[in-house]
C-alpha cells in the first residue's frame, strides 16, 4: 500500500482507458498495452495517442504512458499537428 501525501491517485494497477483524460486537456485517443504490472518489477504501461486543443503547436503526441503511484506518466513523446501523422508514429511504435 502506498502512502500519498498530496493529491495524488494511485494509478499502480489502473488500466488506461480511450477518452481518458491524463493530464489537463490531454485525452487518450488510441491506446495499445504494452506492459502489465509485475509486482516488484514494472509499471503497466501503453503507447497512446492523445489529444492536447489548447496546444497552439502539436495538437497531437504519441506518448508512452505508465501507471504509476504518482499518476499517469507520459515518456517518449513524438508531437504532431495532424492526426494522420500521430497515427503512422503511433503504428511505427507498435500502436493497433
């Protein structure tokens, strides 16, 4: 069991969701697992796309997201103005 000392939620063994919201004003638009919780050796963890409206630059990341004590946890990020080129990033990591 986790300790948190702020606002945190425990997202250890939360699976991600199409249309979750991550972060403020980013939602998941695709999302392929990767990795499932293994006590004591790793976080779950998907490649995502997801949607940012009030990004003036990249609407659109590919990110790998984990689940983590902390929250959600985005690494890895390929940043894109369309959602065609997201999805040949997301396809090119292993997206489905």
């Amino acid at each position: 069991m986790y300790l948190l000392t702020d606002n945190s939620v425990d997202l250890t063994f939360a699976e991600l969701k199409l249309g979750e919201v991550i972060a403020t004003d980013i939602t998941v638009l695709a999302l392929t697992k990767k990795n499932n919780r293994e006590i004591g050796d790793s976080y779950a963890s998907w490649i995502t796309v997801c949607y940012n409206p009030t990004n003036p630059f990249h609407k659109f990341a590919v990110w790998t997201v984990v689940a983590r004590p902390s929250g959600w946890e985005r690494y890895s990020g390929d940043y894109c103005t369309t959602l065609t080129e997201a999805v040949a990033y997301y396809t090119e990591r292993g997206g489905k």
